[in-house]
C-alpha cells in the first residue's frame, strides 16, 4: 500500500506510475484502540489506567492469559463478543467516524455529529439546489405592460432613498 496526498478537493478514480495503472482508493484512517483498558482513541503507552484488563472478560484478574470467564464486551455490556473484536458496534461506530472524517474532510468531532444524527449528514450531502429543479416552484412573474401598437410602456426606476 502507498499513501499519496493530492492537492485540491478532487481525487481521481487511478493514477498511473511506470505505465501501470492503479486503481485510487480514500484512506481511512485505522480506529486505535488500548490494548490495556480496550477504550478508543489512545494506545496502551499512553493509558491512564492502572492496570491491564482481561482480553477475554474485560475483569481486572491474576492471570490474564488463560481466562475461564466467559466473554464480555465493555462498550455493549454484553456476552456475545470481546471488547476487540472488530464486530462491536462501538468499534463499528468508531470506524464509522474516521470514514465520515476521510470522506467529508471534517474533525473528529464534527465527524461524531453526523454519525450520532444521520438527519444532519442528510441535509449536508443532499443537492443543495433541488429547489432550482422544479419551474413550479418559482412564482409567476407580471407580464410587462405594452399598448395596441407593440411597444412597451416605460416603467419609472425607483428613486433613491438617502
């Protein structure tokens, strides 16, 4: 995988490099996750927490390799999945944000906004002049006034107010 940046707000569908084309695809940035407390947005040399949590169960235990419990996802507070598994919905949701960031080119909060209220991301990305498609929409304008002989009556221009 090669990473280029282009200049401008259009991408193009490939490039070609050595007479070889190459098919252009947005980059996501990838949804980091701690391996010690398994929230989302540091790593585990910058964790706070001060203790390694359970991969399996999520429980601060002895022995953290061969756990018996049964498995617990932390972000869902259910048994069906671990906190990493990529299946979660709070990982998907994570993954989600960092799309609408490459995508719309906005900040990680912004990017949460949208993804917490679609009706917003709708009003967003929709075609902003849909209005301007329908001539129904427009109010009839007044005919301009012309006598019997074909010629057009002169319309005063409003005068200035000081």
């Amino acid at each position: 995988m090669v990473i280029l940046t282009f200049e401008g707000n259009i991408i193009p569908q490939y490039i070609t490099l050595d007479l070889v084309r190459f098919q252009v695809e947005q980059y996501i940035y990838p949804v980091v996750q701690c391996l010690n407390c398994f929230k989302f947005g540091h790593t585990m040399r910058q964790c706070k927490a001060t203790s390694i949590l359970c991969k399996n169960c999520g429980k601060d235990h002895e022995d953290n390799s061969s756990c018996s419990n049964p498995k617990y996802c932390l972000h869902c507070k259910t048994n069906e999945h671990t906190s990493l598994t990529k299946q979660c919905p709070a990982y998907q949701h994570q993954y989600n944000i960092k799309k609408i960031m490459a995508i719309e080119n906005t900040t990680f909060k912004e990017a949460e906004f949208i993804a917490k209220n679609p009706s917003y991301a709708k009003i967003t990305t929709h075609n902003q002049f849909e209005v301007l498609s329908n001539l129904n929409n427009f109010p009839q304008l007044p005919s301009v006034a012309n006598d019997s002989t074909g010629n057009f009556s002169y319309v005063p221009k409003p005068k200035k107010k000081y």
